[in-house]
C-alpha cells in the first residue's frame, strides 16, 4: 500500500483569485457566516471540536500522506502540550499551575510538544510501516500510563482541572462565537500551511523520501533529518490542537490522551482520506457528529456498534476515505463539464 | 472545481440542519448521564435499570406531564462525562440532569455544574468526598452518600469485634477509594488502630505481584477497596502467593460482581466485614418490595446493585421534588432546587435528608459476607448505623480540619 498524496505539478501563472480556488473562497464565507445560524452547541462541541480533531488529523495525515508514516502518537504530543498549558498556566487543582501568561504559556506549550514530537520521530523513523504504528503506540499507551501513575507533574488518575481560556482585547476565547473563529483560524491556518509546505521545497523532497529513500539518500539528501523535521512540523499543528482542547474542555486527565483517543484520530484520518489535507477535517465532522448523536438513533446499549459499523463501510467501500468515494464517482458525474471545458 | 463546491454545500447544510429540530411540547425532559461505555458499562446499566425503577413507580410522569428520559454516555473519564453533560443540557436542553456514575466524574460535573446555574444537577453514584464538602456547587444535589459515609462504623468494628490492630490497604487510584479509605481509617486510626502500608493501583492493573510483596509480614488484615476485576484478579494472586492474612472489604469489593466468582476465592471471602448503602439480606420490607420491582426491568441481577440503588434513590427524590412544583421549571429550577433542599423521604433503605452542602444524610449498613442457603455468597446485614452525615459524626470544624481526601491523608503509620 503506498499513501501517495496528490498535488498539483507546475502550475501556469495565475492571479491570486485563480490560486485561492472558488471552492475554498466559498468554504471560507459559508464558515465565517456559520455563527449566523447554528447554535452555541453546534459552534463549540460539533463546528469547533470537530476543527480541534481536524487539526490532529491534519498533522498525522502530514506524516502519513507526504513522509509514509503512520503514526498513533499525535493525540501523546497533543496532551503533551495540554499538560503543559495546565502545569505552566492556572488550574484549580492545587498542584503546580505557575500563573504565566497565556502568551508566555502558549509558545512554551507548543514549543515542548514540537520538541517531543520530533523526538519520538526520531525514534522512530527508523522503522517503516506497521513497526512505526506500533512503537508510536508503545509510547502512546506508556505515556497514559506514566501520566495517570506521576502525581509530581501529570496529578495522577484526575489530571488538571479548572484551566481558562484567556481574556484580552474584551473577549472572553472561550465564549462559543469567539472560541469557534479561533478554532477556524488556526484550522485556516493549519491547513494552508499544509497545502503550502506540500508544494515547497521541503514538501517536494519528503514525498520523493517517501516514495524512494535509497534513490534520495544516493542523490545526497539526509534522509532521516528531512523525516525528523516533518515529524516536528507536525507536533507544532498537534501542539496547537492540544492548546485549544485544553481550553475547550477547560481540563485535562489521562483519559483526555487515552488510546481509545489515539485510535480515533487515526480513524478520522482514514475516514477522511490519508491523502487529502481537506480529509482530515471531513472525517473529523462525520466522527465527532457520529459520537454525538448515535447514541440517539440506537439507544445506550449499541450505539459504538453503530459507530464501528459505519467505519467499517466506508472503509470497506473505499480504502481512500470519503474524498476517494467522491473521486471514483464524479466521473459519472462530470462528463458535461469536460466538454465544456477550456 | 465542482467537487470542492459540492463538499462547501454539503458541509454547510449538514452542520446547520441539525441545530433546526428543536421542538418544543410539554414533557420534562431529564437527562441520565452514566457509563455506558469503558469499563464501568455493567455498572452503567445497572444504574439505568435503578433509575427506570423508579420512573417506573411513577408510572413516567409527575404532575400530569410526561417524563421523557435523554441518555448521554461516558467511559468513566471525567472529560467524557463532562462532554456528555454538555450535549444533554446544551443540545437536548435538558433542566434536570441525573448522573454521573463514578468519583472522578462526579468533581468533574461538579465544576460544569458551576457554569450553568439555571440547570438542576442530581448525583447518581459518583462518590468522592469534595464533590460536596468543598467548594460545593449551589445546584449539585446529592441524595446518596459518598464514599467515607459509606464506611462508617467499619473502622471500629475492624478494631473492637474482629480485634485487627495493623492493617494495610490495598486500594484503587482515583478519588473514590481515597475516600473509602479516608472514610475507613478516620474511625479505625481515632480507635487506635495503625496502617502502616498503604498501595495505590491503577484501575485495570492485573499484576498485583509488586502490590503483594510490598505488603508487611506483620499485618492482622488487609484492607481491600477495588472493583470488579481489579477485586477478583488482586484476590486470586494474593492467595496464590501464599498470603493469608483476612480481609475487611470496600464498599464495591465484596458486591455481587465478585462474590459469584467461582474457585478458591470464595473461601477467602467468607467472613470479609465490609459496609455500605445498602446489604444483601436486608429484611426490612420497603428495601424487598425495591428489590421486587428492581427485577422487573430487562436483564435484572439477583439484587440490585449500589449502583442501581443510588441512581433510584437520586432519581426518587428528583421526581418527588419535580411534583411538588408541579413540575415547573420555567423559572430556571430554582423552585425545584428549593424543593430539593428541603426535601426528606423514606427511601428502601432508611429516611434520606439533605445537609447545608446539599449532600445526603442517610442510613449505613455494617455486612459480613456468608454463604446463603442456596450456596451463593452474600453480604450479611451485621448492623445498621443510622443518619451518618459527610462529616461522620465529628464536628465539622474539627473534620475540615482532617484534611483534604488524598492519597497521603489520613496516614497513621
């Protein structure tokens, strides 16, 4: 199986309208105006929890899409940087909590988890395939475990309660509209980072890494430099997710960076299409609604069956996600438009 | 470009037409939060099947309007429960929320609680001591006991009947064993008694052999607060060992989950003292006819549960208290929530009232496990302790004084 991610080749010269593309300028406006009709409900636990998972998608389908690994540890570098937002921040809990400013505790809290996600990059990019799924999820189970027994610095089975989001220029972050265009912000910016750094220099050569690493490492290239780098990349989008699921659930505890939470980010980004960087954010909506609301279709009793059996159809249908579907049927669909066409 | 255009309508339609289908009609909506998932889900549903019990007495109405219950899930994590409670009141626009299950939930919710102040919030088991004691919410109401209530008369019993001087615990490692532990050492540390070792293991923990070398020689008994399986796996590998000192049980230890097991185990268990809200061979009938009307709902065990007793005891006094306001909730609960305060009513296990803190006042039962006449082990009722409040009978400045509930608190070594 190769998880080749598609971009575009040498592009013409256009204007700046041509290159943002109609589809995403209209995405943009359908989700500035969506606080318009939604309720504070719909904004925070489905539109911005959604976007926090879609940004934790976003940086393994960094790693899965363009450098070929797979990875089960984003939501471990995500917590890492929960953790830290709680221990260098306020919290209610009576243990740690040093009272930095946010804008202080943010840079550090992303900085660490950058850190740590490189590191366990470069343990390991050694291995390939089904080997770095299964030490990225040894240190995933090993860190839950080791958070939910320290009492020192993670505060055990508990964690950290009582963590605000900040207050400045008047607004309160937390409060559903604010808090759901800061979620949108960053996922804007996450995913134009994305598509931006998969067409860059670095992009270009981490594909080709993936594609054929002896070839590149006989062309002079630093293989395992260029893997750990993307592995820092992609705990800078997974610290920043971490920063706002801590200030989304205003807590954190081992059960916030369990395994069940790992596998779910995975999913998310299969589900969504490992090679689309707009995937992971679908896949995080049809998710999150999914956890939301079955429990209303089928009642306590089955609802995870509901769940598990749509993953399995969609997976089943299409190995590629709902964007792969989407890509075998529009054939059917868009004979028109080739004749039309330019 | 069709496709993205496509997927921008779909995107947008799809998160917008939900948030439409509000309805309103004159049912009282109650959400029921507990553990549907995760290792706690046998609990979870038993506590359904206690709170359906007595819905089902009221025959699923108060004051001529019809009760409609809305079920949210957690997997016993309290950003789980807090996420459930929040779709149930947020989204479902429940007033009344019943739940959550366990200790660590409960100071969770507790501090959502917090953030809402016109919705009601009603315990269901969660048991730690601070969801009440301290820092209370003024709209989280708690009508079954917590964790160290529950221990009440244990520690002295341990020490005058079964004459134990030293015991060493063996306990969970979360917020509700402190408590039972607190709960069990505040009386048997005041009578004399020492614990010279105290284990703390994480839930699910299945090799407890470090656990066991670590326990003293000397020790008269042990002291055991786990559930379910961590119970049946710490007791099989501690007899294995070798060891043999007896053992004084947490309220969840010795319940029926653990007492069908089969093998050797139920040799070491016979004759295990333990306490809780409620007991086995209780006579008293209000507590048979509950059993009776308990076994109605699908997939019933043999006895109830604490856990279905104290989401029926919490769900009793929501829908007493909802027929006293004529189930009106239109001024943001707060009749309701003064009918809470005040209310007092006999429950299948004793009379329940409410302390300042809005947490129980109510009957504790003293057991010992036996074997019944069919061979099926039970818990025995030794002695009922009545109206044990939070602060177990100390004065409440001198139990402030005691402490928070932590791993290290109480300590008499």
């Amino acid at each position: 199986m190769s998880l080749t991610a598609a971009t575009d080749g040498a592009m013409p010269q256009q204007n700046w309208l041509d290159k943002l593309g109609a589809a995403h300028i209209l995405l943009a406006v359908a989700l500035l105006l969506y606080p318009l009709v939604a309720s504070d409900f719909f904004l925070t636990q489905i539109a911005g929890y959604s976007m926090i998972f879609g940004v934790l998608a976003l940086s393994l389908m960094l790693l899965a899409g363009y450098g070929g690994m797979l990875s089960l540890a984003q939501i471990t570098v995500a917590g890492i940087a929960a953790y830290a937002v709680a221990i260098l921040g306020n919290n209610t809990s009576n243990v740690l909590g040093f009272g930095w400013p946010w804008w202080i505790v943010v840079p550090f809290a992303v900085a660490a988890a950058a850190v740590s996600s490189a590191l366990i990059g470069w343990i390991s990019v050694r291995t390939e395939g089904i080997y770095t799924l299964m030490i990225t999820l040894a240190i995933a189970t090993a860190t839950f475990y080791f958070a939910q027994q320290n009492y020192a610095i993670f505060n055990g089975h508990s964690g950290y309660a009582g963590i605000h989001a900040p207050v400045f220029w008047g607004i309160d972050w937390r409060d559903p509209k604010p808090f759901y265009y800061l979620c949108l912000g960053l996922a804007a910016l996450s995913y134009a980072a994305v598509l931006y750094g998969s067409r860059s220099t670095f992009g270009m050569t981490l594909q080709a890494i993936r594609d054929n690493p002896r070839r590149m490492r006989a062309l002079g290239y630093h293989v395992t430099a260029h893997k750990v780098f993307a592995w820092f990349l992609a705990g800078i989008l997974a610290g920043l997710a971490g920063v706002l699921l801590v200030w989304f659930n205003g807590r954190v505890s081992p059960g916030t960076i369990g395994v069940d939470v790992a596998i779910d980010v995975l999913v998310i980004a299969v589900i969504g299409g490992l090679r689309h960087p707009i995937g992971s954010f679908l896949g995080a909506i049809v998710v999150i609604l999914m956890q939301t609301f079955a429990i209303d279709i089928v009642g306590a009793e089955r609802f995870n069956t509901l769940i598990g059996l749509v993953f399995l159809v969609i997976v089943f249908v299409s190995p590629d996600g709902i964007l792969g579907l989407w890509g075998r049927i529009k054939p059917h669909f868009a004979q028109e438009s080739l004749r039309a066409g330019p | 470009m069709h496709r993205r255009t496509l997927l921008a309508l779909a995107l947008f339609t799809g998160l917008t037409a939900p948030s439409m289908a509000l309805a309103a009609d004159d049912a009282i909506k109650i959400g029921l939060l507990a553990t549907f998932e995760g290792p706690f889900t046998v609990l979870g549903e038993d506590s359904e099947r206690g709170a359906m019990t007595a819905l089902a007495e009221a025959n699923g109405s108060v004051a001529g309007k019809k009760i409609e219950i809305v079920k949210g899930s957690s997997d016993a994590s309290p950003d789980s429960a807090v996420r459930a409670a929040r779709k149930l009141v947020e989204q479902d626009g429940v007033k009344v929320l019943v739940g959550p299950l366990s200790g660590d939930e409960g100071l969770a919710v507790k501090d959502y609680a917090k953030t809402k102040p016109d919705v009601t919030f009603i315990n269901g088991t969660s048991a730690a001591q601070d969801t009440t004691l301290r820092n209370p919410a003024e709209n989280f109401f708690r009508f079954s006991t917590d964790g160290a209530q529950w221990m009440a008369g244990l520690g002295t019993y341990a020490f005058k009947d079964k004459g134990y001087k030293k015991v060493a615990t063996v306990a969970e490692d979360y917020s509700f064993p402190y408590t039972q532990v607190f709960g069990f050492m505040a009386e048997f540390c005041k009578a004399g008694g020492h614990v010279p070792s105290k284990s703390w293991v994480p839930i699910g923990n299945k090799d407890f052999s470090s656990v066991i070398a670590a326990i003293p020689e000397d020790v008269d008994a042990i002291y055991v607060a786990l559930g379910g399986a961590d119970a049946v796996n710490f007791l099989t590998q501690y007899q294995q060992a070798g060891g043999s000192a007896p053992l004084i049980g947490g309220s969840i230890t010795v319940d029926q989950t653990v007492l069908t097991s089969k093998g050797k185990l139920r040799d070491v268990l016979k004759g295990t003292p333990s306490a809780g809200p409620t007991a086995d061979t209780n006579d008293a009938p209000a507590w048979k006819a509950f059993v009776d009307a308990y076994k109605k709902q699908p997939g019933a065990f043999p006895s109830p549960s604490l856990f279905a007793h104290g989401y029926y005891v919490n769900m009793k006094a929501t829908l007493l208290a909802l027929d006293q306001v004529g189930g009106d909730v239109s001024d943001g609960g707060k009749k309701l929530r003064e009918a809470l305060s005040k209310l007092s009513f006999d429950t299948p296990t004793g009379k329940v009232s409410l302390d300042k803190n809005r947490n129980a006042v109510a009957d504790i039962f003293l057991t010992e496990v036996t074997e019944g006449s069919d061979g099926n082990l039970l818990n025995k009722l030794v002695k009922v302790v009545p109206q044990v409040n939070q602060t177990l009978g100390i004065p409440e400045d001198e139990f402030m004084k005691l402490g928070a509930v932590n791993r290290d608190n109480p300590s008499c070594p």
